[in-house]
C-alpha cells in the first residue's frame, strides 16, 4: 500500500530528515528557501528509473519494464508488454504514458520515445529520432510542442543539450546548460525535467536536489534560478496531479516516492 508519511509516520518509518543527507551542490548555484519533503511512498522492485501517477494508479519504470500498482492498496496490477532497454522518464499525457527511451550506453546513439498503453499494457514506440544529438533521458508536452533533454556523460556531458520540436517533429530551438551547473553534475547530466509554469524542474543522476531553470530571453544557455533539497535521489520524475506535489523513486531503497514543496 502507499504509506503516507503525514498521516502514519510510525508506519512508514520514513521522514524528510531521514531522506536528506549533506546536501553538496556547487557554492556557486542559488539555493532554494524551501524543500521537497515526503508526504507518501510506495515500495516496487522496479523504482529504478522513474515513476509516474494518475488518479488511480501508480506506474514503477525499470530499464526494460513499466509496472503499474493500485494507488489506494499499492498492489501490483500488470507489467507492460513490449520490447525496451534502456527506458527513462514517464510523462502522462492524453491518457497514456510516454517514456523516453535509449540505447543507453552504447553507441552511436540511439533514441525513441514509447508510449505506453495504461489500459492494455502495451508498450510500443511512439517516435524515433533519427541522427539524435544524444541519449533521450525526458520527453515531456507543453504548449503543443515537445521538449526533449539528450544526454552526454562523462568528459562530454556538456554537450548535453535541450531540444524544442514543433508539429512533424521539426526542430525549432536547442539549448545548453551553464557550466557550473554541469560541473555540479559530476560526470552524468539531467536524468528528469517537468515544467511548472515558466520553470523547467530537472533532477541529476544520483544527487538529492532539483534544479529550478529557465529558458533566456537572449541566446542559448539555460539559466539556474535555485536548487532546493528533494528527496529524490536524482533520476526521473513526474507531476502528481492528484496530490499536487512531484513523483520520483530512490533507486537503492526500490521506492516510489511523493513529495511536495514546503517553506524552511
């Protein structure tokens, strides 16, 4: 079941000072004045990638598999049927569920979307990129465009970059990420991003922060407006529009977690 930490924190044995540790991003990034804190978790062999809700259910992403649970008793349901490798990020849109999908870490790169069926399980391929500028680790809809973040690790990772594809998947923008914010990656880049208004929300690989961005009014390299303490451990995350809080996993402990902002 999901165990809600403001309700029965006993039960859960779960509480935001448990989930936070040394919080170590770079000096030079703004801090934020509040934090994400649990408010529910929900335990899933497969909170390896992402996670992602509606209403009812609750949808575990592992590398090759979707999971999908029953919200109100967190009883596994059905797993996806489809072939996967290296899935990412969930976005929910129209109903069904679109994952960002690669050949993650093999090369050259290859990247598609899939798009995931809640009803039937079906887990097929919605687009794939040709000639990608990287590994698709988030793919999420806004103002009828989508908006996809492709990865480089290692020495390179800041060649990761932000694209803006238009109807027909024409593109039509592309950023770049500050190098501060990049060397507070380590060797990895952005693993999730949702946008909240005018702000796009991102998480890194492994670090407990979320990076608040925006796009500029000139030029091409995203600005970093704050980082706030979260207790996702990087990877991907989601809007939750039941709770209207934020969606993600702790890869080690093998937990969907919900979360929600609150003031120092």
């Amino acid at each position: 079941m999901i165990c809600s930490t403001l309700a029965a924190p006993l039960a859960c044995v779960l509480t935001a000072m448990a989930l936070f540790p040394v919080l170590k991003a770079s000096e030079d990034l703004p801090k934020s004045p509040g934090a994400y804190v649990v408010t529910a978790t929900l335990a899933s062999p497969f909170a390896n990638q992402a996670a992602a809700a509606d209403e009812r259910y609750v949808y575990a992403i592992d590398n090759g598999l979707i999971a999908k649970y029953d919200r109100t008793t967190g009883k596994e349901l059905a797993r996806s049927a489809g072939k996967a490798y290296h899935l990412n990020s969930g976005f929910l849109w129209t109903g069904k569920l679109y994952c960002a999908h690669s050949n993650y870490p093999k090369q050259p790169h290859q990247s598609d979307i899939r798009v995931l069926d809640p009803e039937t399980m079906k887990l097929e391929i919605f687009h794939t990129f040709d000639n990608p500028p990287g590994s698709l680790t988030w793919a999420v809809q806004r103002d009828k465009h989508w908006w996809c973040h492709f990865a480089h690790y290692g020495k390179d990772n800041g060649n990761s970059v932000l694209v803006q594809y238009a109807d027909g998947w024409k593109e039509i923008s592309r950023w770049t990420y500050p190098k501060d914010l990049v060397a507070d990656w380590g060797t990895y880049s952005l693993s999730g991003g949702i946008w909240q208004g005018d702000d796009l929300l991102a998480t890194g690989h492994d670090k407990k922060v979320i990076y608040k961005l925006k796009l500029p009014k000139n030029g091409n390299v995203i600005s970093v407006s704050e980082v706030i303490p979260s207790p996702f451990p990087g990877q991907g995350i989601a809007f939750d529009a039941k709770s209207g809080g934020l969606i993600g996993i702790d890869r080690a402990k093998r937990q969907v977690l919900f979360a929600k902002y609150q003031m120092n």
